[in-house]
C-alpha cells in the first residue's frame, strides 16, 4: 500500500524549474513564491466534483487537463500570468493507474504554460479535485468584470457549443456520428485555456470573463457588474465546428447557453478593433465580435435580418438546476 506521502512525492512532486518564481515549492509547510516588483498576486480557486462536474469513469488523464484548465481560464479572463497552483486532492484510494494518468494530463498543461505544483493537500474521500492558481498582474492591468462601457464591441474568443453539443450526446438526450461526437468531447474534455489572448488584451479590454457556465450567464455577470445592457448579433456567434453541422436553432442555443467552453468573452471600445484583432493574431487565437454594449440594461438578441429573438438565459447555475 502507498502512503499518503509517497503518493504525493510519486505523481506530484517534481524538482522546480531553476528560473521560475518558485522559491520553495511541495513539501514544506507553505510554498514560497517569488512575485515581480509592482505586480498584484491573483488568485482563483475552482473545484471539480465527480458526478458534478465529470462522469465516474472519466479518462484520468483528460480529467487532470481539465482541472488545471479550467483554473487557468480564470486567469486568463483577468489578464494574469500564470506563476504556479496548488492541488487538493480527494480520492476514493491510491489507485496507481489513475493518479498516473491524472498526474500527467495535469503536469503536460502545466509544462505547457510553463508553471510549477507548488503544493496542495490529499485525503481519502469521495473523488473531489481542487486546484487553486496564482497568477501576477500589474495592480492596473487586470481587466475586471466592472470595465465595460456603453458603446464598447463585445467579443469572443475560439468557437461555442461544441462542449455543450458533446455533453448533450453523452447524456443521450441527442443522438451524434461517432466523428461528430469525438471532435465535440475533445471541447468538453480538454478545453483550452486562452492565457496568450488573455495577456495580449491587457491594456485593451476594458471587461472579460471567461465562458463556464453559457455565455448569455456570464456575460450577464460583466454587465451586471459594469452597469450596462448588450445586443448580440446571433448569426456572427462562432459555433463549435461540430454544432456548426447542427440545425440554425440548436446552434444558436447551444452557442449562447453552453457550459464548459473556456473561451474568453471581453469588450473593447471600437478605437480598438484593430488592437483586439492583433491581440488575437499574437496569440494564435481566433477572436470574433459579436455585438455591443449599450446603456440599457439586459440582453438583445438579433438575428441575421436585424429582428429580435427571444432565447432564454439558461446558463448553468449549481442551485437552481
Ligand atoms: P501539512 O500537514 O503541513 O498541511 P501535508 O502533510 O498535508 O502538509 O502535505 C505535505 C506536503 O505535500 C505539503 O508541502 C503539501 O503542500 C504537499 N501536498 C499535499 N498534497 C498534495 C498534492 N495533491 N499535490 C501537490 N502537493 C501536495
Ligand atoms: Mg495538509
């Protein structure tokens, strides 16, 4: 039997990198990290809990992608630099394979964005899987929820629905081509987190949000917090390249109410088009406008003849579904 220990020092620890932030990473009491003169630390927390989040039988390696991804998603959105994150792990037993896998779809995103596991906690439970990410932002860069303005162009990165597409096929409640599921799932399962993009529009977006829970939900939580209302132009929403396959009504819905995209969704005001567009180009990220902010509270949706359609709000929310 391994112990909790040897668990964490097997699949968890890992010499740090020489020229990172990391100035004592796992296993002390607390991790040490270095943060650049006149930066702020940012800090985000995100948990996923199996049958919640994830099925029982999730593939461990996606699962460990998604567990990071889905936290540097939310650094992305405030225009942090990822600096390195912790792992609170509750897991039915030490199964070797598992944590092998999960271990390594976890640390191959962290190589990827370059950061260290710097710590964490691990008990025996039900199979819970927590990460808290820091990242560094200078105190004025980070672009909060509260920015937007009245006027401003509203954007989104990558494509939507796909995610959503895929989970509906899995639940059975769609029926999908084995091809057509597999390229949606791979949105579901191992989202990309759009941490370039959101570097890039420091300095440009005046307000971002990264998409969880649906678009209209979160954008909904910019609006609210920045006191204004947006039209969105639904035949410029960039659907997923499966939903694109999809019928002009669950495309628009999917697009507009489905989880589990991680794309960014950000304003900007119209003297930055171009710099928004750049901003896409540096990081390799497609970035499409879909509408604009007005002082008038709420949604408009309109479609290709410029009418209005009534969709409602039926993003994601853990209490009321
Ligand atoms: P303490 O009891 O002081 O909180 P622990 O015994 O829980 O410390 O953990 C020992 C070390 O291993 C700590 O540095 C902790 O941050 C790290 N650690 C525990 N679980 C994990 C994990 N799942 N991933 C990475 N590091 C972990
Ligand atoms: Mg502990």
């Amino acid at each position: 039997m391994m112990s909790e220990f040897q668990l964490i020092e097997q699949y968890f620890q890992r010499p740090p990198r020489p020229a990172g932030p990391v100035r004592l990473g796992v296993g002390d009491d607390c991790a040490l990290l270095h943060l650049p003169a006149g930066e702020t630390l940012a800090v985000s927390t995100d948990m996923l809990v199996e049958g919640r989040h994830f099925f029982a039988d999730a593939d461990p390696h996606a699962l460990g992608h998604k567990t990071l991804a889905v936290n540097l998603s939310d650094l992305a959105a405030i225009g942090a630099r990822p600096l390195g994150f912790t792992l609170a792990l509750s897991l039915p037993s030490a199964d070797a394979e598992w944590l092998q896998a999960f271990s390594t779809g976890l640390l191959a995103l962290a190589d990827a964005h370059q950061i260290e596991l710097i710590g964490g906690d691990t008990t025996r439970g039900p199979l819970n899987l927590c990460v808290t990410a820091l990242g560094s932002v200078p105190e004025n860069a980070a672009i909060r929820r509260s920015g937007a303005r009245p006027g401003d162009e509203l954007w989104v990165s990558g494509s939507l629905g796909d995610a959503k597409l895929a989970l509906t096929a899995l639940l059975g409640e769609i029926s999908l081509a084995a091809d057509q599921l597999s390229l949606a799932a791979a949105r579901l399962h191992r989202p990309t987190p759009r941490n370039a993009l959101g570097l890039a529009l420091r300095g440009i977006a005046t307000a971002a949000i990264d998409i969880s829970d649906g678009l209209l939900g979160d954008l909904g939580h910019i609006l609210t917090q920045s006191g204004t209302g947006a039209v969105i132009q639904t035949d410029q929403l960039p659907v997923g390249l499966a939903l694109s396959r999809r019928e002009p009504e669950q495309r628009r819905t999917f697009a507009l109410n489905g989880g589990d995209d991680y794309e960014l969704c950000f304003c900007a005001s119209p003297s930055q088009h171009d710099a928004v567009l750049h901003a896409g180009r540096q990081a390799h990220t497609a970035v499409t406008r879909i509408g604009h902010l007005r002082a008038e509270p709420g949604i408009q949706l309109l479609d290709a003849n410029g009418q209005t359609l009534t969709i409602t709000n039926q993003s994601f929310d853990h209490f009321t579904a």
